[in-house]
C-alpha cells in the first residue's frame, strides 16, 4: 500500500511538471501509452505474471497508435 502512495505521489509530480512544459494533449497521449507499458511491467514484477502474445501484440498496438497521435500533435503546435 505504501508503494502504491508513493508511486502515485511520483506520477502526479512527473504529471505537473510536464503539464508546466508542454500541452495537455501531448501529455495525455504520452501518459497513456505510458501506462500501458508500466501495467505490464508491474504485472511481471510484482504477480509474476508472464504476458502472453496477444497482450504484448495488443498492448504495442495501441502504444504506436498513442504515440503517433502525440508526436501527430505535437508537430501541429
């Protein structure tokens, strides 16, 4: 529990210091694919759990897509 507190507090820092330095939906994009990404690494970590194929194919899908609509933006500011 005292992890989950600590982790949250660090992600709300990193959140308002890129909101201070860049857009919201460049920021919003990138925070989405990166979450994603460190769900599966928690999951590994802390439960385990190998992924299987379809969520590490599933999960890099929509991370590309995240990303490409965050760098998309990002160039039309």
């Amino acid at each position: 529990v005292l992890l989950v507190g600590i982790f949250g507090f660090m992600g709300h820092c990193f959140l308002t210091f890129a909101l201070q330095n860049e857009t919201a939906g460049v920021v919003s994009s990138m925070k989405a694919a990166f979450d994603i990404v460190i769900s599966i690494i928690f999951e590994f970590v802390f439960f385990n759990s190998i992924p299987d194929y379809y969520t590490l194919g599933s999960s890099l899908l929509v991370t590309i897509a995240i990303v490409t609509l965050g760098v998309w933006k990002w160039l039309q500011t």
